[in-house]
C-alpha cells in the first residue's frame, strides 16, 4: 500500500491475550487503543510508521489488519476477512496488565506479586450500570417516557454497543454492574481481594476521571467520565449520528 493514501486506513493488530507482554515495546505509543474479544487483544489506531516499524515486526504471533467499511482485510490483502472486533476499547497504556507493587498488609516481610480475580459475591447490590446493544436501546428509547430517563447517563462504547450509568437502570437486557467507588464490578462478583480495591484504584485511574468496566476474567476498559452525558431521545440522536460520522471519515 502506499504511503500517500496510508494516513486514510486504520491499522489493526490481533495477537493471542497470552501473549500480551509481547505487547510491551509499543506501549509509549499513546494513541493506541486496547480491546479484548474472547482470547484475542486488539490493538488499533496505528499509522503507515507504526505498522511498519521494527518494533511491530518483532512482535510475533501476530496477525495485522487494515479496515474498509466495516471488514477487516489482511494486510496487503485486497479479499475481506473477518468485521471489525466489537470490543471496549481503552488507551494502551491503561489496558496492559495491571503491575501492583510489593503487598504486605500485615507486615509479615512477604514480597509477592498479587494476582487479581474476581470471584462469585454472596453480598447482593443493586446494579448501577450496563451494557446493552445500541439497536435496543434505540427501539426503548423511541417509546420511553421521558421521565424515565432523567436519572441515566451514557456514552456510546463502539458503535455496536451503549453504555448506561444510573438508578434505576432501563428494563432491557443486557450485562449489569455494582459500583464499588470508580470501579464498576459485574454483578454477582467481587475482587478477591477486595481490600485491595483502593491500590487497584489508584493503579489503573489515578485522577478518578475515569470508570473502570471490568470483565468476569479481570480485564477492563476505562471510559472517561466526561464522555457520559445525560440519555434524553435528542442526545442519543446526535450521539449516533456524529458517531457514524466521526466513523465514516
């Protein structure tokens, strides 16, 4: 492809989640973005330089994309291969694995790494966030009366998918959270090691502008906080529309 018409593709690159540290040398590229789809790290948002410096070719095991439209090709193919991943994406720098310092709570001389999980809560809390199609909630919202959208708040995650924060939630399907501070924990699960939520806190979102979406697996995205705004029928009109737009170009 040439480099002339290169700053108008959008560069993907697909690696298996257990080799993310190889991941580690372009982590001072800070407009990339991170996403995780089952076993697969996406990582996107590279220009023509990028995509073809020494330090992506090194990185091995990986797969590289550009995108047209809605599909992705393999690079310097012209066939479609797969759509784009319909992922949470979140800056680089924040998505790779979360490294706590030394812990030693009890002062007991241990120097451990701590291995986060999140495991099944027998504490029920109500839900305070979710994540649903955008195609539902375009055909609710449509219907709804307004007041009962006066305590919720959004953002548009993917194009695919919306993200909805207040009580009470929408009654439509989707994945449900429980707050615990900026953390936004799915429900029916907890940190194992949940006195520990105030370090992973200030780990992973130090200026508390941010929620932190985390995964059964103990991934998770950040969505800026002042990406949210109040949900109404007119802000998800042009949410939509100047999503499609700033997609489009």
């Amino acid at each position: 492809m040439a480099e002339d018409v290169a700053s108008d593709i959008n560069y993907y690159l697909a690696i298996d989640e257990t080799n993310k540290a190889d991941l580690a040398q372009i982590r001072q590229w800070s407009k990339l973005k991170v996403g995780l789809e089952e076993s697969i790290l996406w990582v996107k948002d590279f220009d023509y330089a990028q995509i073809n410096s020494v330090e992506v070719k090194s990185i091995p095991f990986k797969t590289l994309y550009y995108s047209k439209g809605s599909k992705l090709y393999l690079l310097n193919s012209q066939l479609p291969d797969r759509p784009l991943p319909s992922v949470l994406w979140t800056p680089i720098e924040r998505a790779l694995p979360v490294r706590l310092p030394s812990f030693n709570h009890n002062y007991f001389g241990i120097h451990e790494k701590i291995n986060i999980q999140l495991v099944s809560s027998d504490v029920e809390a109500e839900p305070v966030a979710m994540i649903l199609p955008m195609e539902i909630l375009s055909t609710y919202i449509t219907i709804a009366p307004a007041v009962r959208l006066e305590k919720i708040r959004w953002t548009i995650l993917d194009g695919d998918n919306a993200f909805l924060l207040g009580k009470p939630l929408l009654p439509l399907p989707g994945d449900t959270y429980w707050q615990r501070k900026d953390l936004l924990l799915p429900t029916g699960f907890d940190l194992e090691l949940s006195i520990l939520s105030d370090v992973i806190q200030k780990r992973i979102n130090p200026g508390r502008d941010c929620w932190a979406i985390w995964n059964a697996d103990a991934s998770y995205a950040l969505v800026p906080k002042e990406n949210v705004h109040p949900l109404s029928l007119m802000s998800f009109r042009l949410s939509s529309k100047r999503f499609s737009k700033d997609t489009s170009e």
